[in-house]
C-alpha cells in the first residue's frame, strides 16, 4: 500500500512531458516513438510535437489489473499490442509515463532492445531500464495521473492527522 499520493494535474504533465522533450532534443533524430499504452500515450504526443517527430506506433503490455479497490501487479505481463514499424527499436524513442517496478519496461525491453527508453516519472526500483526521465519519486509513493483522477475537496493535513491517530 502506497504510503504517499503524488498528483500530477494536465498543467503539471504537460510541463513535465515538455521537460523531457527538452532532455532528448540533443539526441539523433529518432525516426519515430513507440508510445506504451495506455500511459505513454499523452506524453509522447507531445514530446512527438516537441520533437517534430511525425511517426507514432504504440506496445500494449498488460501488467496491471484490478481486485477490488486496489491495483494490482499481475503475474506476467503479456504483450496484446506489438510495435510492428520499431523493429528492434533502433532509431526510436519508447515514452511511458512512469517506470516504477520495472515489469513492463523489462518486457517492452525485451521487444524493443535497440530503442531509447524515456519516460516522465522514474521510481527507484526501475530507474536503472530507462535511459532518460525528468522526475524521481520515492517507491512508496503512488502517482495519481490526470486520467485518473477528478476535482474533489480534500481534507487538511492537520485534520486528517488527527484523524488517524
């Protein structure tokens, strides 16, 4: 169970996957991005704009899946999506939104070997398989994606701490 929430609001990501266009824009040219979805797909549309970057393929890896209220982790991830323009990768950029355990990226790795991994939050556990990204969060911490989330009031923190105990 996560121990902390962090949100990233449409303004933040936009920043952040601008960020990270900032970082590849010094690279060779890539031919093309490999967006994994369904994270990767926001974040690479706009490093694709950033980038001039005109070809955009995705890899579908189904690594998560839902008991109850909590995410979990599943057994094996499976590939329902292949990247069929990448190749080995060579010459393209694979963009994700986070690399947390490293489960899916060792999988997209695997497809992909020649490709430059960026993605826009890292976590330590999976730090070490991409090749570029802009922020680090700790592992406990759990990131709550624009997608994901809705407007609502939240309670302060010196109420909800009270609360607690």
């Amino acid at each position: 169970m996560p121990r902390h929430y962090y949100t990233v609001t449409w303004d933040q990501l936009h920043r952040d996957a601008r960020a990270l266009a900032w970082r590849l824009i010094d690279h060779p040219p890539f031919r093309g991005i490999v967006a994994i979805t369904r994270g990767g797909l926001i974040p690479a549309a706009i490093v694709a704009r950033e980038m001039e970057v005109r070809l955009v393929e995705t890899v579908s890896v189904l690594a998560y899946g839902r008991d109850e209220a909590e995410w979990t982790e599943l057994g094996k991830p499976e590939v329902i999506k292949w990247p069929i323009a990448a190749g080995d990768g060579e010459g393209y950029l694979l963009i994700d939104d986070l690399v947390d355990t490293g489960t899916t990226a060792k999988v997209v790795r695997a497809l992909l070997p020649k490709a430059h991994f960026a993605t826009v939050y890292s976590k330590p556990a999976g730090r070490t398989l991409v090749d570029t990204y802009v922020t680090e969060v700790s592992q406990d911490t759990w990131i709550l994606f624009p997608w994901d989330t809705e407007p609502q009031f939240a309670v302060p923190l010196a109420k909800r701490e009270k609360h607690e105990e």
